[in-house]
C-alpha cells in the first residue's frame, strides 16, 4: 500500500487518529513500564509522520507492532502469549508484518527472528527513527533487524503521539538507559548506557502540553537523580534540580511528577527545590529492593540501609508533606530468612504509602546470572513475597486511616470505574480519591474532603 507523507509532526492524540483505508494501518501493543509508554508514542509519532495511519484492532492492521519487556521472566511470556495470537492472525491474513520492538527485542535479537516464523521485524529501542525502512524491506520478504544501541539518541526532536486516556496527564522522556548496573537488572543490557535530553526540548514539549489542554507532566527516567546537560560549550551544566527548578518556574500551572529516583543519588538539592514549588508533587519512589547491606552489596545498589534510613529522614525533614512509594525484590541469591526480616523492618519503619513487590527472576547476561547462584527455592520466595505484601497491605491502610478528614487539592482524571456518577483524580501525593461528580471534569483541580477509604483509594466529598 503507498504511503503518503504527512504533513503534520504536531503529533496530537491516538483517539483523534482515525483509520484511513488509503494508508497503510499500524496497531501497537505496549507492555512494560512508563519509558515503554513513552517510546510507543515516539513510534506512532515516526510512522504518523511517515504516511501511516493508526489501527486500533491488531486484525484490521497492516503492520503489528509489540512494545516489550524483558524486566522479569513472566513479562517475556506473556509477550510470547501475545505472539501466538497474531500468528493466528497472520494465517488468516499472511500480508500483516509483525515487529517486535523494545527491550525483548534487544534481549533477545536473532533468537526471534530464527525461531519465530510470526516475526518479520525486531526493533531496540534506539534505532525507532528506521521503523519506516525496516517495515519497507519486511515488505519484500526480508526479515528486518536493527538492534543498534546509541550513545546519544534521546528522540528529543519528536512530538510523541499521545496515548493516554484522560487528555491530562503525561510523560516525558527526559533521558535514556542507565549506567548503574545492579547486578540482577537486564536494562543496561536492553537500553544502553544512560544519556540526558536537552532542557530546551523538554520545555517545548511541556509548552506543547500547556497548549493541547494538559495538566500534569511525569519526567521519567531509570534514574532522574543523574540527570546533567552540559550547556554553553560545557561551561554550564544542569543537574536534575536544575531542570525541575526551571520547569516549575516556566510552567507555574503545570502539575510536575518524576521517576525514578536512586537512594544513593538523591539529593537535599531536589527536595528544597520541591519544597520551593507547589506545582512539584509531593511524592517520591524510592526503591528499596532490600533492608539488607550485604544483599544491598550483592545487589550492586550502591547504598546501605543506613544510608536509605537517611534519606527518608531528610525527606520527612524537608517535606513534611512528602508521600513515599519503593520498589522490593524477595528472594534474591542467598537471601536468608534473617536478611528478608530486616527488609520487613525496614518497610515497616518507613511506613510506605505505596509498593510494587516482586520475587527474584534471574535474568540471563546478568552479573547475577553469571556469578551468584538463584537459590532461594520457588516456593520460599512466594512465602517471602506474602508476608511482604501483606506488610504492606497494612502499612498503605494506615497510611489512608492518617488521611481522613483531611482536605486534598486532586486534579480530576476521568470517571470513576464503578459509578458513572463519581469522578477520580489525584492528589499531590499521587493518591487515588475518589468522589461525587457534581459539575467538575477532567482537567477540573479541585479540593476535596476524605471522609472514607477502600483498600486502593481514598472516598470523599468537594469543599
Ligand atoms: N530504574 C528503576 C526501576 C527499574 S525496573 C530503579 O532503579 O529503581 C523496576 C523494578 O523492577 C526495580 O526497581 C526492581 O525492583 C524490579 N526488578 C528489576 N530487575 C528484576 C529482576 N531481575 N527480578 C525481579 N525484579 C526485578
Ligand atoms: Fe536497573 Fe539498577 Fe538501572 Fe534501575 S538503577 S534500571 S534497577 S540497573
Ligand atoms: Fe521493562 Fe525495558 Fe522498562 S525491561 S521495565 S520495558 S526499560
């Protein structure tokens, strides 16, 4: 099918996008976290760009995209599920090309292409720009491969196709892949050595934002904390407080987030400056993966629990207000039951507001894989992950209890899952509320009163 170039690189939104039955349809598929997110946006953009018009139903595509993640084993097998259905769908219809792109497609490389006949095209992350000339050379009936990493691809000139549900919240990208190299984590492997993108490109971007109606902005990266762009022939250089302070100074009605932060690099320096602007959310995740040094030292995190117990003194020193979520891993190599205790206490002592727990996956290439033993069986791993989830069950409860009657200012994001009477937003601290509609809509910031709690959300009434 011929391909008409666009004339518009203001990308706008996917729901504004209709099927063009002149052009040739892409689908995407998104799974991993928020950089993935922000990639697929990129590559819409790319395509778009390219004459492409987008599908939302993978059997009506010309082209299957699959955005993926390598982060743990059960996010490659699901991956491998979703692949077996458009195999399905190419034996309907065997003129679809089907890529993977994203961190499998690193990981994993000519292994996908030799031993899965649905593949037509395996794509890294920061080789997007030559979508348009691989899917072209698939068309022949070639397989099309480019896994090349960069040291310097930030996509910073691309105005993302947004893809979120609410036209209000955002990411932006604001560097790339990472330098820190924990010893079980595949991302280094999969996205490179880190990168920064330059300050002025993130200001358009968020400008961009103001302007299409956008209320809140996520910057994300694998460690915002080494964030640095050297200005002005290198004799400037702006570090992560630097560009938050110039962003909430610039956009005084912006509602700014950011993750993820490192405990071994955040500094005093970005909570005053959070504790300067209001439009800088008070919320900070940081991942703890254990409370336990000699793990933490197996692990290559580069802090102790000491350490980590002094920066959320400094957080509760600075921001009062601040709420805070982590990242666990159980049963990494050797844990003994001792060591996961103290990963408990620890938890306990900084009474998280939020977390995402995992158990231990080892990751092929890995330093882990090649010089530590997985040897916590399958099954005390799973014991260790309860008494950790359920931990935090309780601890996110009495977090929510500390919240009643409180007044929170919450930007709305849509309407509520259950009643289409109540609306949801979110407040500053990054807690879902929940409450009657009455005449706000997305976009709306409002105050609100809690009065009640579920176990994921906060209830209450406008003031
Ligand atoms: N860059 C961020 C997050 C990276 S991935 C950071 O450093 O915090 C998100 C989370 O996945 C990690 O924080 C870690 O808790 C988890 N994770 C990474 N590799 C893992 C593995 N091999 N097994 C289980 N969990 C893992
Ligand atoms: Fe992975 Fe560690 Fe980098 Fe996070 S900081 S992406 S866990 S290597
Ligand atoms: Fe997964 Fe790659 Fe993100 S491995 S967590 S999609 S950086």
């Amino acid at each position: 099918m011929k391909r008409i170039n666009n004339i518009s690189s203001q990308a706008g939104h996917i729901a504004d996008l209709v099927p063009d039955q002149n052009q040739p349809r892409v689908y995407i598929e998104t799974y991993g976290c928020q950089m993935n997110v922000a990639d697929s946006e990129v590559v819409l953009s790319i395509l778009v760009d390219n004459g492409y018009s987008v599908s939302h139903d993978p059997e009506q595509a010309d082209v299957i995209l699959i955005n993926t993640c390598s982060i743990r084993d059960k996010a490659e097998r699901k991956v491998f599920r979703r692949l077996d259905l458009f195999d399905r769908i190419k034996k309907n219809n065997p003129d679809i090309l089907v890529g993977v792109i994203g961190c499998m497609a690193e990981r994993l490389k000519e292994q996908l292409v030799n031993n899965y006949r649905v593949v037509d095209i395996v794509i890294g992350p920061d080789a997007y720009r030559k979508l348009p000339e691989l899917i072209d050379e698939a068309g022949t009936g070639q397989k099309a491969v480019n896994v090349l990493l960069s040291r310097e691809e930030t996509y910073a000139d691309i105005s993302p196709v947004r893809m979120d549900k609410n036209h209000v919240t955002a990411f932006i990208s604001i560097m790339r892949g990472c330098n820190n190299m924990c010893t079980y984590c595949v991302v280094p492997y999969t996205r490179g050595g880190e990168r920064s993108r330059d300050p002025q490109s993130i200001l358009r971007e968020v400008d961009n934002l103001i302007k299409s109606g956008y209320k809140e902005v996520t910057l994300i990266g694998q460690n915002v904390d080494s964030y640095k762009w050297k200005e002005n022939g290198g004799n400037i250089e702006v570090s992560f407080s630097g560009l938050l302070n110039k962003l909430a100074e610039a956009m005084p009605d912006m509602r700014i987030r950011f993750s993820t932060s490192h405990p071994k690099d955040l500094p005093d320096e970005v909570l005053s400056v959070m504790s300067r602007y209001n439009n800088i959310c008070k919320h900070i995740h940081l991942p703890l993966q254990s409370g336990n040094n000699r793990i933490l030292d197996l692990m290559n995190r580069g802090y102790t629990s000491e350490w980590y117990i002094g920066r959320i003194n400094a957080i509760k020193r600075i921001l009062p207000d601040c709420s805070i979520s982590t990242d666990i891993i159980t049963g990494f190599c050797s844990e003994t039951e001792e060591e996961h205790k103290e990963t408990l206490s620890l938890m306990e002592w900084v009474g998280y507001d939020f977390a995402y727990m995992f158990k231990y996956s080892e990751r092929p290439g890995t330093k882990a894989a090649r010089k530590l033993k997985d040897d916590v069986p399958e099954e005390v791993k799973s014991r260790r992950l309860t008494e950790i989830i359920e931990l935090q069950n309780k601890l996110s409860h009495k977090a929510k209890i500390k919240d009643l009657n409180r007044v929170y200012e919450v930007l709305v994001e849509g309407v509520s899952k259950k009643s289409d009477n109540d609306l949801f937003g979110r407040t500053s601290q990054n807690k879902v509320v929940v409450f009657p509609a009455r005449n706000y809509k997305p976009g709306d910031t409002l105050k609100v009163r809690i009065n009640n709690c579920t176990s994921a959300t906060l209830l209450g009434e406008p003031v």
